[in-house]
C-alpha cells in the first residue's frame, strides 16, 4: 500500500513538471494596462511686455493605455502607450498690464517606456513620448488690452523616470519625475501691439498608479 502511494505521488511530479514548462513557454508576452498618473507642476517665468510673468505651482493629470511588448519573465521591458495630458497653472501677475491669468494645456502623447526590475518589487522606469497640445490660455481683455494667443495644436514632447512598486500580480504604484515641453506660444496685444512669447516648458513631481501589467 504505501509502495503504491510513493509511485502515484512520483507519478504526479513526473506530469506536473513538464505542464509547468510548457504554461511557462506558452505564457503570452506582454499585456494590456491601465495608468492614472497625477502631481504638481510648475514652469519658467515669462517676460511679457514691460513686465515679468511668474506662475505659481499647479497640477497636472494624466490617463494611458499601453503595451508591454515582453513578459514579466525578463528583468527589462518596454512599453508603448498612447497618453492623454492635462495640466493647469495660475500666473501671478502683479505688473501694470496683466496680460495672463492663467495657463491651461491638453495633449495627447505616444510613448516609449523602458522598465528595469531591480529585484523583488521595485522597479525603475525612464521614457519619453511626443504628440501635440493645445492651449488654453486666460488672457486679459478689456478697453486697454486685448491680448490674443495661439490655440494650436504645437508640436509637444516629454520624458520621465521614476521609481515603482509592485503591490500585486497586476498593480504597481510609482513617483517619479516628468518634463514636460511645449512649442513656445506668441501672445499679442491687439490694442497696443505688445506681444512677447510665453515659456512652456513644465516640471512636474507626480505619482501614479497602474493596472494590468
């Protein structure tokens, strides 16, 4: 009887390793996922005419769908994605001519992320992506100014690294770091003729969470 158990026993081992092996080798390469990302953002202050624009900080969020082109079997990945983008920030004008108000931007980006595991849980990720944006800009408008912009689109850019943590099969939250540059955008006074170009490239701390992997 017990010789009978021991050669069923070693019987399972002996069908179970090799369906592990071929799960490991069927096991599809890479996957769907889902990202959210969100944080605080600033930019460089602008000259506008006779007078300096500074910005407070503001924020920005973010929604993608991706990629990854390998498996979770390999220490290095690669994500492609397609992003959307929207960040908002207050000016803080205080000059004679006030010729902003407020900056807001859309984009719509594709993506290039490589992911290196560490060990573990933890991750690194450095990447970039180009796309366009569109502005939304708050601009002065009354009987002594008249202040126009450009809506776009303008060709955008941006790169980013960070850190990540795996918390399941299928999650990971990260914080990292991104840069964000838009084609500088000319605003112009209708009434007086002033016009100068305003800064768009952001700097933006964010954190993130991401599904599917």
């Amino acid at each position: 009887m017990t010789k009978s158990i021991w050669l069923f026993a070693l019987a399972l081992v002996l069908i179970a390793v090799p369906e592990r092996g071929s799960a490991a080798q069927n096991r599809p390469m890479g996957g769907t996922y889902l990202r959210v990302n969100g944080g605080l953002v600033t930019t460089m202050d602008s000259t506008g005419p006779d007078e300096d624009i500074d910005f407070d900080e503001g924020y920005l969020v973010s929604g993608a769908i991706g990629q990854r082109m390998l498996s979770q079997r390999y220490p290095l990945n690669f994500d492609l994605e397609i992003e959307g983008l929207w960040s908002s920030l207050e000016a803080r004008d205080d000059a004679p001519i006030v010729a902003l108000d407020d900056v807001g931007m859309s984009g719509a980006f594709l993506n290039g992320t490589f992911d290196l595991r560490l060990g573990g849980r933890l991750s690194a990720y450095a990447g970039a992506g180009i796309g366009g944006a569109w502005m939304d800009l708050d601009t002065q408008r009354d009987a002594l100014y008249d202040f126009v912009d450009e809506d776009g689109p303008f060709l955008a850019w941006q790169a980013k690294a960070g850190l990540s943590w795996r918390v399941s099969r299928r999650s990971a939250l990260s914080v990292g770091y991104r840069f964000l540059s838009v084609e500088d955008i000319e605003i112009e006074d209708g009434v007086s003729g002033a016009d100068f170009e305003l800064e768009t490239e952001q700097h933006a701390i964010e954190f993130g969470f991401r599904w599917g992997i």
